[in-house]
C-alpha cells in the first residue's frame, strides 16, 4: 500500500487536470466563446500521436507491480497507472510477463490494449501467453482495439 502512493497521487493528478470542466479552466469566459476559441486554436500536438510512457516512469511502474503481492493487485495497479498513461508493445508485454496466469494476462491486456501506441508490434505481446487459447482471445482483443480506433478516426472525419 505504501508503494501505490505515488502511483496514486499522479493518478489524481491527471485526472483533475484533463477532467476540468470548461469554467474552472477560464471563468470568465462566456461558454459560447470558449467553444468559438476551442475550434479556432490548432490542436496540441502532444495529443496527436500519444508517446509510450517514459522508461523511467515505466520502470518505477514495474517496481510498484512487483511489490504487488497478487495478480489481482498487480491488474489493479495496472488499471490505475493506464489512467492517463500510454505503452509500447513491448512494455506491455513487460507487464504481462509480470502475471502468472493467462487469465490474468488476458485480463490485463484489456486494460491495456486501449492505451497501445505501436500495434505493428503486437507480435512481442502474443508471445507472452502460453496457450494457443489464450493467444487467440489476446489476438481478438488487439483486432478489437485496432476496430476501434479506426472506426472512432473515421467517424471523426465525417
């Protein structure tokens, strides 16, 4: 528990940051004219193309998970730290190599799968499980998420 401490405060961090709502950002503001200043602005680029967590914050992650004493705790401190957070392939496969069981690592490679950043290297994740059962359901959970993001960039574009 002393070790999620810092997991917990970067948690609550990003979540007051990019769940702000409109007025406690710019209160005196008008909504209609942050909307119009909204679209106008050119989007950030950090936000186009998320990057994968940094090695340093991605290790001391893998700390925290290994102190974790089960596998359900090691999924939750997973689920808390993809709060914000994006991964490589192969820290995810990092991560799932840190779970004993294929259940649990189909488990939390769907919390994962949505915060992936390099799907052409999918290959490194599937080598994680151990049976062909559990590589087929880690296969559909990968197409599922490549689906989705297709499917939500296109009906952007419309």
């Amino acid at each position: 528990m002393k070790n999620l401490k810092p997991l917990m405060i970067v948690a609550i961090v990003a979540l007051t940051v990019f769940c702000l709502p409109a007025s406690a950002a710019a209160p005196d503001k008008k909504p209609k004219e942050q909307m119009e200043y909204r679209d106008k602005k050119p989007m950030n680029k950090r936000y186009r193309h998320p990057h994968a967590m940094r090695d340093k914050d991605f290790k001391m992650m893998v700390g925290i998970v290994k102190d974790a004493s089960f596998d359900n705790k090691k999924i939750d401190v997973i689920r808390v730290a993809c709060i914000g957070s994006y991964f490589s392939s192969r820290q995810c496969a990092q991560l799932l190599s840190l779970l004993s069981f294929d259940n649990d690592k189909i488990k939390a490679l769907e919390v994962i799968a949505p915060r992936l950043v390099d799907m052409e290297n999918a290959d490194k994740i599937i080598k994680e499980f151990s049976f062909s059962s559990s590589k087929d359901k880690a296969v559909s959970i990968l197409k599922r998420r490549c689906f989705v993001n297709a499917h939500s960039v296109s009906s952007a574009n419309t």
